[in-house]
C-alpha cells in the first residue's frame, strides 16, 4: 500500500508531536522524583512505571496515526519532538508546574490553618480559667494530698502495731 507525501508528513507532524508529550512526562517525573526524594527500590519501580508510560503513549501515537507500521521516520519524529520540547519548553513547563504546586500546597496549609483557628480559639477559652484554678487549688490540693498520705501512714502504723498508740509529740 502506497502512503501519500501528505499522510507520510502528518505521521511525522504526529510523532513529533508525540516526541513533545514524551519530553512533557519526562518533565512531571522529574518533578516528582525532585518533591519525594525516592530511595533505590522506589526510583526502580518509578523508573519502570515512567518507561511502560512512555511506551504506551508511543504505542497509541503510532497505532493512531499509521496503524502500527513502523518507519524510521516515526522514530525520527518522536526524538526530534523531545528535543524540541526539551530545547523551547521545558525549563519554562517546569516552573509554572512547580510554582502551581507551590500555590497548591499554600493553599491547603491555609485551608488547614483556617480549619484548626476554630479549635485553637476554643482551647484558649477554656485554658485560660483552667490555668486561673489550677494556681488557686494548687496549695489546697498539696495539702490534701499530704493529709491523705498522713492518714494511710497513721492506718499502716495502726495495723503493723495494733496495741500502741501513736507517741504525741512534747511541746517545749
């Protein structure tokens, strides 16, 4: 089967176009792999995830455009299209991606702040006459407490030595 010059151009215009959307995940795994900082087994299975997309996006430009019939040309197209994309494109994609993010990632430390300010007010409510009682009760309690000892001491003493009476102390 005979392909027309024109079908042979929008195959290559494709697969260009392909190569720019291969260079385009490119750019959002390095993003991600700049965020998350992954370890050995992570970047692995990262970098087989990233390949398999890659080779499904390649596929479907490929399937799509030409029926699946490969030719030097398409890949041609795909590597001068990552070129491109990489050369014009991508320092650019990659700082409006990271300063979305960053707007993202403000946003939900404001809505987080905004949801918690309730609670926060609340506590101080609260802890405000707690700490004002505390002060108050605090020598009560510590006498109460040494009253309490006292007596389980007196009880310990009563049961070790039933038949004594505590010796009261002499006054000078």
């Amino acid at each position: 089967m005979m392909i027309s010059v024109w079908q042979e151009g929008y195959i290559l215009l494709n697969t260009i176009l392909g190569g720019g959307l291969i260079g385009f995940i490119y750019d959002l795994y390095k993003i991600f792999r700049r965020i998350f900082h992954p370890k050995k087994i992570a970047t692995l299975i990262q970098d087989l995830l990233f390949w398999i997309i890659i080779s499904i996006v390649a596929f479907y430009i490929l399937i799509m455009t030409n029926q699946g019939t490969l030719r030097f040309y398409n890949f041609l197209g795909f590597l001068i299209g990552a070129i491109i994309y990489n050369y014009f494109c991508s320092k650019k994609v990659t700082k409006i991606i990271l300063y979305i993010i960053k707007k993202i990632k403000t946003f939900f430390k404001d809505l987080y702040q905004l949801t918690i300010y309730p609670f926060r007010v609340g506590l101080c409510i609260i802890e405000v006459p707690y700490s004002y009682c505390k002060t108050k009760t605090k020598p009560i309690y510590y006498k109460v407490q040494r009253e309490i000892k006292n007596q389980k001491i007196a009880k310990q003493y009563k049961e070790m030595f039933p038949n004594e009476k505590p010796q009261k102390k002499e006054k000078k």
